[in-house]
C-alpha cells in the first residue's frame, strides 16, 4: 500500500479524529466539496533519497501534509487527533503554520517519517 493510502486509512479509521471533521471529511489533495468545515486535506508534499549505498537508495524521507479547514479558527482538537494518528504511523511534526484564505482558517501541519526504498 502507498504511504497516501496508509495515511488516508489510519487517519478515516481514528474515530475521535472522524468526529470533529464535517461527514468525516478526510481528502486527498483537495476538497470537492469546499463549502462544508471542518475538514482535513492531505498530501504527500516530498519523497526524496535519504540514504544510498553503492548505488542503491536504501532509504528515503517522506513528507505529508496536512490542511486543516475551518470556519472559526478552532482546530486544536482537530490538529491534536491528527497529530496522535501521524505519531502512530512513525511521522513527526517537521513544521506548521496557519493562515486565512478566503474567510477560512487554515492550519498547515508537515510531518516526515524515513521510509526503506
């Protein structure tokens, strides 16, 4: 399985997450139905070779990111349960940031795990 299925799959099976979210709302790449917070997008942002030897990647670094949209701001306990799922999978936090777009928050959370090749 790819590592955006792996994350799509773990992130829809945490209830607790699912719960917050508008109809469960966990996207990949973008929302089709933009009008409807909050929701979650996810994406995988970098795969690149970290480690090689003789020619050969023995492993690389992996990079998802995570939108989280909403109407008010209020996405602590969205970005909490995210977090834990992410944690789970063997990713760690690298960065965020937070910003508003078109009467939307959104907070933009990077996560990065190394991966075998």
């Amino acid at each position: 399985m790819s590592i955006a299925g792996k994350v799509y799959q773990a992130l829809a099976a945490y209830k607790p997450l699912t719960r917050l979210l508008h109809r469960n709302g966990i996207y990949h790449g973008r929302s089709p139905d933009a009008g409807s917070y909050p929701i979650l997008v996810y994406s995988i942002i970098s795969d690149v070779p970290a480690l090689s030897a003789d020619g050969v990647e023995m492993e690389r670094r992996v990079t998802v990111r995570l939108h989280i949209l909403t109407k008010d701001g209020a996405c602590e306990k969205i970005e909490d349960a995210a977090r834990r799922v992410m944690d789970s999978l063997g990713f760690r936090r690298y960065q965020s940031t937070e910003l508003v777009e078109k009467h939307v928050f959104v907070k933009i959370m990077d996560f990065r795990t190394g991966v075998e090749a």
